[in-house]
C-alpha cells in the first residue's frame, strides 16, 4: 500500500517539479518570488490528469483474472490466508 501511496504522490508532484526546474533554468537560479506567480491552476490540473491516467492505466493492467472465482480470506490453523483468485 505504501508504495501504492508514493507512486500517486509522484505523479501529483512531476508538474510542480517540471515548473520548479524550467524557472531555475530560465534564471539560472529560483528567483524569490516565483511562488506567487506560480500558475497553480493549471499545475494542480495536470496532477490531477497525470494521476487519474495512473489510476486508469492500473484499473487497464491488473494482474487478476476478472473471470475468475474469488476466495476470501480464511482461518486455517490459527493464521489468515488471504484471498486469492483463482483462474
């Protein structure tokens, strides 16, 4: 689940890290005030596309089997064993 939660965290964060590095390129250094200026619309924006395409392309690309038979979770000798699908 974590790494779940970094990769979304990634993805949000590419347009405000490809903004950050175009100004330090443009000035050769981060000017003080490019914060205000920023345009945060269109950043949270493309976070928001480059997430829901993460999301679609996971929800494209599982690894399960959609037709096969779901068995959940159990008790056997005093562990659990997960659910599995089984083709």
């Amino acid at each position: 689940m974590l790494k779940v939660i970094v990769q979304l965290l990634l993805a949000a964060s590419i347009p405000f890290l490809l903004y950050m590095a175009w100004i330090v390129i443009r000035d050769g250094r981060p000017a003080p005030g490019w914060l205000r200026t920023a345009p945060w619309n269109a950043i949270a924006i493309s976070s928001v596309c480059l997430v829901s395409l993460l999301l679609g392309f996971w929800a494209l690309t599982g690894t399960s089997d959609p037709e096969g038979a779901y068995s959940p979770p159990r008790i056997e000798d005093g562990k659990i064993v997960p659910g599995t699908v089984a083709d």
